[in-house]
C-alpha cells in the first residue's frame, strides 16, 4: 500500500478483499500517506466505489468524486468528502476476489488514467500473492 500511495500521491490505500460467500468486505491493509497503518476508526472508503469495480470487473476512476454523476445517490462520497479514487478489482482466474481503493480527500484530480495500467498491474500481482 505504500507503493501505491507514493507512485499515485494517493492520501490512503486500502485492499480490500471479498468474503467467498456474499458481499462482506474485509480490509486487509490500510495505510495512510505518513506510512501509518490505519485503525477500524480511520478506515472510511466508499463501498458503492467498490461494487462498481467488483460489478464491471474493471477499474474505477474520478477525478472528483463529490461531482461526479455515478456517485450522487452515494451517501459515503458526500459524507466522507471523498474526491480522487482509484479502485482496481483483484481477479485471478476470471474471478473478482478483492479491489485496491486509494483515495485522496483533500485533492481533485489526483489520479490520471495513465496510472491505471501500472495499477493494475500492481493488482494482478497482489491477487496472485493472496489466492
């Protein structure tokens, strides 16, 4: 994760992994721009984000996520006043088995779609380290 956070100027990251059976998310890392791991009081992220990268099985990316149109109905954007994210499912095997999400609350624009193909990549490596 803090790879990710020092190659994207992402605030935090996470990975995130999915339960085999339905649609429990567990956090396996999070770690924040200073290199500190996250506490469960630190960890908010925005799961709408997440299953829609889980449900298109491709990554998810917003320059601003407080305007932008597929998260208005998302109560998590709004309330954690999330604005940069990036969220790239983990597949192996044609199966989504988890996402990295890195966001940044305090910046717009953070992330360009030129970073997306080394992420991932950084992806598929971390879904063949898990399964």
């Amino acid at each position: 994760m803090d790879t990710v956070i020092n190659l994207t100027g992402a605030e935090r990251a996470f990975l995130v992994l999915r339960e085999t059976e339905g649609s429990e998310l567990n956090i396996q890392a999070a770690r924040n721009w200073g290199g500190a791991s996250l506490n469960a009081a630190e960890i908010t992220f925005s799961r709408g984000v997440v299953n829609l990268a889980f449900e298109k099985g491709e990554p998810v990316l917003t320059t601003n996520a407080l305007v932008d149109d597929r998260f208005q109905n998302n109560q998590s954007v709004a309330t954690n006043d999330l604005r940069s994210i990036v969220c790239i499912p983990l597949s192996i095997r044609g199966q989504i088995i988890g996402a990295l999400y890195a966001d940044n609350r305090m910046k717009d624009g953070v992330f360009k779609q030129d970073l997306v193909p080394m992420l991932t990549a950084f992806a598929s490596q971390a879904a063949i380290a898990i399964f």
